[in-house]
C-alpha cells in the first residue's frame, strides 16, 4: 500500500500552484478565511460594523461606522506584515511541507528574506498551531513517557580530563525533559521540564478520570495507579506485549522530534524547546492531512490569533 506522504492526494498544494494563482488570489483567500460569515466582506474589529470603504490602492478598509482604518491582518498574528500575500502563503506552504519542520536558515533563503525574519515567522506560525490543543483533555488510552532534549556536553580532548556525563553535576543546565502523553486516536500534548516525574501533576490535570494510563517501568509512574487504570511495559524485557501494552505511539512523536532538533535545527534553545516540541506534535497529529489542509489550518489560525506578545519586530516590543 502506497505511503501517504507519496500519494497525489497529499500534495494538494504547492509554491508553483500559489505563485501561479497570484497576488489577488492570495488576497481573497486571506478574506475569506478571516470572514467567512460575510463571504469575505470587511468586518471592522472595533465596532462590528459590516459596511466600509475599501482603500483598493493600500488593500485597506475604512469603516463607516467609527472610521477605523484596518486590513484583513490587523489584530492577527500577521498584524504590520510587510510581505505580500502570495509571499506569505508560500512560505505558510514550505513550513507545512516538511515533514521534520525546516531550519530557519533555509527558510530565509528559500523566501529571501532575512534571517530574523524568518526565525520570527516560523515562531509566529508555531505559536498559531499550539492554539489547537490549549484546552485539550486526554480520554481513553493515554500514552505517557519523556525524552531528553539539549544539554549535550562534549568530551574532553584528553582522557584524564574526562568526567562521568552521567553524574548529574557534571551535566548541563540546558538539559530538558519533553513530556508527552498521547491519546491513542487522538492529540498529543508535549509539556517541557526539567524532571520527567513531573509528568505525574501534568496527567493528573489533563487526563480524564476514567482513562487508561499506558507507561513504562519509570517509578514516578507509579504515583498515577491510584487515579487511573494502568498499563505498564518493562522496555528492559521488551517494547510490546502484543496484547496493547506499550508506548510505541508516543514514542513515534519523540522519534519525529528527534529528528527534528538534530537533522533540521540541530541545536535549540531550552527557552524555546517548548515551541519545537508543539511543531513536532501538530505534524504527528496531521500526518495524513494534505498540504492545502494544513496550510488553510495555518491561516485559519493566524487569522483567529491576536497579536503575538512573545515574537515580534524589534520596533514593535517597544510599543506593545
């Protein structure tokens, strides 16, 4: 059976099919997804109102109620954007493309634009896609395990000078541990901290009574038999028991996360890790969605986004 990923289906959208719409196309899509009640027709976000003129020369509308001027990015995550939309869809496309995310390096020279440009973008677009699972709930069988991230700390040159790595106070203090717990058929909540038992007050919170809590042979897990049903597997014996015992699903997120920090970014900030883990978790999640889909996800998201408070230009922190 062919792979998904290889299907015709899957590639639905691509920078040939947007760059050929154009720029008005590109346009209309951003109104109709921003207004999607009124066919794409300006609706003024400070009053309601749904009549404007619209200001053709600078693609921005003036309300007739309270004359507010606004575009159909102001108060979104795109708000200030000086791209143009076809630019911006394209790069909305090349970031869902990659199965493993994509660098912000390469971002910045495939769309040509700078690099601070790019880190920001990519970041603005995974702050969107985190959205999705801000209030989730777990139910059913959830998987829960933890994967160190970060803090790798180099041999020294000569043999004398080498310390036990193990020990924890020769580690690095950019060591994270990324939790996730994952519902088998459903979404997957990464959580970072320094100690993968903290895991235990995350589950009790998210995780609905009456689930089934499947872990491996870590004692903290213990701490959560006494809220839910457990399943357990002792990797040291084997990964899967045959009968449904096992945490290969989460273990499958942490692959593709894996691959992510080294084979792409090959080095992330602990400050950030977090941003990282929810990019790789919204990809294991859609893995089977289209391009077009995922793309139309973005904007959506985007569009239903205030304005970002963590990742903006240099002269918009000091006015926000």
């Amino acid at each position: 059976m062919q792979h998904f990923l290889l299907s015709a289906g899957s590639r639905s959208l691509s920078l040939k099919k947007i760059y050929k719409m154009g720029e008005s196309a590109a346009y209309d899509m951003f109104r109709q997804i921003r207004w999607p009640e009124t066919n794409g027709e300006a609706v003024c976000a400070q009053c309601g109102c749904v009549e404007s003129y619209n200001i053709t020369t600078r693609r921005k509308f003036k309300c007739k109620g309270c004359h507010h001027q606004f575009s159909v990015t102001s108060g979104t995550m795109f708000h200030s954007r000086k791209l143009d939309f076809v630019d911006l869809l394209a790069g909305i496309c090349l970031f869902v493309t990659g199965s493993k995310g994509m660098s912000a390096v390469q971002f910045s020279r495939t769309m040509d634009v700078q690099y601070k440009t790019a880190w920001v973008w990519c970041h603005k677009m995974r702050e969107c896609l985190a959205d999705e699972t801000d209030h989730a709930k777990l139910s059913g069988e959830v998987e829960i395990d933890g994967c160190y991230v970060g803090g790798h700390v180099r041999k020294a040159n000569f043999k004398t000078d080498r310390k036990d790595r193990r020990l924890n106070a020769n580690r690095s203090n950019r060591r994270r541990v990324v939790i996730a717990l994952r519902e088998r058929g459903g979404r997957t909540l990464p959580f970072v901290r320094r100690s993968e038992k903290e895991g235990v007050e995350i589950a009790r919170g998210i995780v609905q009574d009456g689930s089934t809590i499947v872990a491996d042979e870590a004692t903290h897990w213990d701490a959560l038999e006494w809220d839910y049903k457990s399943k357990r597997i002792n990797h040291s014996e084997a990964y899967s028991t045959g009968n449904g015992t096992h945490t290969n699903w989460v273990e499958s997120y942490f692959a593709r996360l894996r691959k992510m920090v080294k084979g792409q970014h090959h080095w992330v900030s602990p400050k950030y890790l977090y941003q990282y883990a929810e990019h790789a978790a919204w990809l294991e999640d859609h893995r089977k969605t289209d391009i077009a889909g995922l793309a139309k996800r973005i904007v959506g998201a985007a569009m239903d986004a205030p304005k970002s408070r963590k990742f903006k230009g240099y002269w918009q922190r000091a006015v926000a």
